[in-house]
C-alpha cells in the first residue's frame, strides 16, 4: 500500500491538531483552577466584609439610641429651665 505526500500531511495535520487541542484543555484547566480558587477567596472575603458591616450596623444602633436618649434628656432640662 503506497501513501502519498497528501494523506502523510494529512495525518500529521490530523496529529498536530490533537496534541494542541491536548493543550488547549491542559491550559483550559489550569486557568479553570485559578479562577475557582480566587472565587472561594473571594467569597471568604465577603463573608469577612459582611461580617464587619454587621458589627458596624449593631454599633451604629447603639450610637443612635444613646442620642436618642440624650436628646430626650436635654429637651427634659430644656423644659424644666
């Protein structure tokens, strides 16, 4: 069985393009990685960040019931005086 020049280049084309779609799903791959990796990371993060908004939220509460109850206050001594 004689093979010509064209089906030897075709086989090799045929070669070469599965070894760079190989590739392309190694790199595919790995960049899925990072990105899966940064999102949990960032999910971490937010967790963190909700956290502190919610210590600043119960703070802010009690700032403003304090000024509440020195408002009432001085609006007390306002009227007595």
């Amino acid at each position: 069985m004689d093979m010509s020049a064209l089906d030897m280049g075709t086989i090799a084309a045929f070669v070469g393009i599965f070894f760079k779609m190989q590739s392309d799903k190694s790199l595919s791959a790995e960049e899925l990685g990072r990105m899966k990796q940064q999102i949990k990371s960032l999910e971490t993060r937010a967790g963190q960040v909700d956290s502190k908004l919610g210590d600043i939220d119960e703070k802010l509460s009690l700032v403003l019931a304090a000024i509440a109850r020195l408002d009432s206050q001085m609006t007390m001594l306002v009227s007595q005086g």
